[in-house]
C-alpha cells in the first residue's frame, strides 16, 4: 500500500498543468475526437491552466506579505494559522487512505451519472483531494478506520456533484462556460451555504433593487470603471493598509490591475482547448443517450476570470482580516486562504448574476461562519497535518479552504457522533 500511495503522489506532484491534459486527452478519444484535435485541445488546455497559475501566484505572492504587514503593523494575536489550500492538501494527500480514495471517487462518478444522481463527469482529478480531505478527516476521528473514512470521502463527494450539477445553470449563464460545471470541493460548500444567504439579502429594502456588477460601475465611472483601473485602487488600498511606502503601495496597485486583466484572457485560452472536447461529449451524449446531457468538471478556476468575482473576491480580503479580529471565538489568523477566496465566491457571484454589492454581503457572512467552523476544526486539522514535511508539530493549524468548508465541517460532525 506504501508503494501505490507513493506512485500515486509521484503522479500528483505533476499537478493539474500536466494532470488536467492528460485526463482531457483521454477523454477525448473515448469520445472519439480525432487525434491531432484531440492533442491541439489538451495541450491548449495545459497552457491555459499554466498562465492561471502564473497570474494567480502574481495574487499570492502579493497579498501573502500584505497580510503579513498587516498582521505586524496591527499586533493581531490569533493562534491558529491559516496553512491555506495547498498545506491542506498535503495534508490530505499524505493520508493513508489517500491512494485507493482516487479510483473508487471515480468509480462513485460513473456509478452516478449510469444511475442519473448526477450530470457531471469529473475530470479534475488534482480537486480529488477535497474528496480525500473529507476521508482523512474520517481517518483522523476515527483512529484510521478505513471503511468508515472511505465512506465520509464518497458522502462529501455525493454532496459536491450535486451541488456541481445545480449550479451549472448559473455557471453557464454568467461566465459563458457551456457544457461546464464546477465541482471543486470549497467552490461547493461554499456556495451551498452562500446562496441561500445571498438571497436572503437580495429581498432586504434597498438593497434588492441595487445591483452593482462590472458592467454597471464601467458605465458610470468610465475609465475608473475598469478591471484594470478597479484593480489598482484595490491594491493600493491594501498595500496603504499594510503601511506599505509610496512606493510599494504603486507596485501592489500595479499587481492587482495586471491580475484583473490577465486572468480573463487565461481562462478565454483554455476555453479555447476545452470547448471542442465538450461539444464532442454533448454531442456523443446526445446521440448515445437521447434526452441526456452531461457536463464536464473542472477545477473553479475557470471562473475566477469574471471582473465581478475577481472584485468580490479582492473587497472580501481585509474584511476577512476584519471579522477574525472583532468574531468572538474565533482562533484562526486568515493568511493562507486569502489568495483563494475569489473561488469561494464564485456560485455567489454566479447565482447573484454578478451583482458584486449582494456577492460581498453575502460572502463576509459565509467568511465569518467559515472563521467559526476552521476554529472548531483545529484539532482534527492540525492532525492531518503531522506527518506532512514543513509544517509545525507543536503548531496549531487550520484553513477556511479545509477546516472552513461547511461540507467537510459537516463530514466532521459526523465523524464525531461515531467516535
């Protein structure tokens, strides 16, 4: 078992620039794209997937010392830190049970959509560690009962697809992805939690009838209206919040705009590989199976390109840093997860129509339940992390993407009534 998990890993380590056009290549010729169309959109695919990572680590690599200025200038003193997604996903991949969690989510996959519990095929098999996320929670309160953390991986799973499917709609309305759902675990949950919560908010008087999207602040502010234009103010307000100087403060505006702009054309080039591959598979489906539609999964990414996710996502961060500051109970220091939050918007900002005021309303509540649930989950989260190279042993850990993930709270709590 230790060599398959250590063949598996080995094969993770790729990660989803290799991983992602792999899977799409051989998904296309089981739905019989003709080979050199079939390479073109993979290898399409991969390159798309490569500049996303590019333009979001100009993100990470800008907000990670912000928050760290941030946190020095204003003597914040939480204990627990945010590891962010990527410690939660070590954290996950290094589980015992992490190895046979891939084929048998897989198998759960086509077992749903023969017995038509979903429409989503997914092939975004890095975002499989969500799924083994909520196995290893399973794992560690249980005391490593296998049978037991492979079912809480299938139940987080179940819980995601239809999320997935139900929002596919909306995904498809508002950020043009046809044929595409999102099955990435966080972007799930959080969403989950968010809709209902947004809607609410969109019946209160006087805010109902204000709808603030990207279109909207362009028309009214011209130029200032602008992604670009939105971003700089953004970064300069962060980085004069960090107590940045004259000059940094213009370096993190400059960053924020090229983050706007970049990002959109990133995911327009790997749409450009994916839409003949899923044209193929609807078109297979519809011939094959009448009256059946299937959509492919991928990776939340895809839709982060949207001026008004991007906004909602950027506003959201020092109101993040606020709210672990003034929430009772809250233990965690937001650091890691900062970068990701355009992710956990992204049905908000979907079901909304891309209304950034109710999208921001709506994701500071989700954010400040999100707080909560990452403290709470501390000790199992801290677990999960002993055995991962470079994090802590005497270091309490958490993170909003793992521990802040209403589904995988959900997996916990249940863990917990058994043992």
């Amino acid at each position: 078992m230790k060599n398959l998990l250590d063949i598996v890993q080995g094969f993770l380590a790729l990660g989803p620039t290799v991983i992602l056009p792999i899977a799409i290549f051989i998904l296309a010729l089981i739905f019989r794209v003709p080979f050199t169309k079939a390479v073109r959109s993979a290898l399409t695919i991969g390159i798309g997937f490569v500049g996303i990572n590019v333009v979001v680590g100009i993100l990470t690599s800008n907000l990670g010392p912000i928050t760290k200025s941030i946190v020095e200038k204003y003597g914040l003193s939480l204990d627990t830190i945010d590891i962010g997604w990527p410690g939660a996903a070590a954290g996950s991949w290094a589980s015992p049970v992490a190895a046979v969690l891939i084929p048998i989510c897989l198998g759960v996959n086509i077992v749903m959509i023969a017995l038509k519990m979903t429409k989503t095929l997914d092939i975004d098999v890095w975002n499989y560690w969500h799924f083994i996320a909520a196995g290893a929670t399973g794992y560690v309160v249980s005391g490593g009962n296998w049978w037991f953390s492979i079912l809480c991986a299938v139940l987080y799973e179940i819980m995601v697809l239809i999320m997935a499917d139900r929002t596919q709609r909306d995904v498809e309305n508002v950020y043009g992805l046809k044929g595409i759902s999102l099955p990435t675990g966080s972007t799930a949950a959080f969403g989950f939690v968010g809709i209902p919560i947004a809607w609410l908010i969109a019946k209160i008087p006087g805010i109902k009838n204000a709808h603030v999207d990207a279109e909207t602040i362009q028309k009214r502010f011209g130029i200032f209206g602008e992604p670009m234009v939105v971003g700089l103010f953004l970064g300069l307000g962060l980085g004069a919040l960090a107590g940045y100087d004259l000059g940094k403060v213009l370096q993190a505006g400059v960053a924020m705009a090229a983050f706007m702009v970049l990002m959109p054309r990133m995911v327009k080039l790997l749409m450009e590989g994916l839409i003949p591959i899923s044209e193929s598979v609807r078109e297979y489906m519809k011939n094959r199976y009448k009256g059946r539609d299937l959509y492919i999964g991928l990776d939340a990414a895809v839709s982060i390109g949207h001026p008004s996710n991007i906004s909602t996502g950027l506003i959201l961060v020092p109101i993040t840093l606020l709210l672990a500051i003034i929430i009772p109970g809250n233990k965690v220091l937001p650091f890691g997860d900062l970068a990701t939050i355009p992710f956990y918007v992204s049905f908000i900002v979907a079901n909304r129509k891309g209304n950034i005021l109710h999208s921001v309303l709506a994701g500071t509540v989700v954010i400040a339940l999100s707080l909560l649930m990452a403290t709470d989950f501390t000790t199992a989260h801290t677990a999960m992390m002993a055995g991962v190279d470079g994090y802590g042993q005497n270091t309490s850990m958490s993170s909003l993407d793992l521990g802040g993930n209403f589904f995988n709270w959900v997996i916990l709590k249940f863990a917990q009534l058994f043992y």
